[in-house]
C-alpha cells in the first residue's frame, strides 16, 4: 500500500489536532470567577 502526499498531509493533521486536544486536556484547570482582589467589590 503505497501512501500519496495528501494522505500523508492529512494524517499529520490528524496527529497535530489530536495532540492539541490532547495536551489541552492534561493542563490543569485554571480557576474562573472572582479571587477577592481584583477591586470588583465582591467580598
């Protein structure tokens, strides 16, 4: 089976895109919302 250039663009897409998810994934979460001292007033 002989692969073209395209399918090896494609796969390497493929491969790039799964590893962003990927890595998004592992990082950890960062926290939302008020931390108190930001100066929005919340206490």
């Amino acid at each position: 089976m002989t692969l073209d250039w395209q399918s090896l663009t494609a796969a390497g897409i493929v491969a790039f895109t799964l590893t962003m998810f990927l890595v998004r994934l592992a990082r950890p979460k960062k926290k939302t919302g008020c931390g108190k001292g930001c100066g929005c007033g919340k206490p």
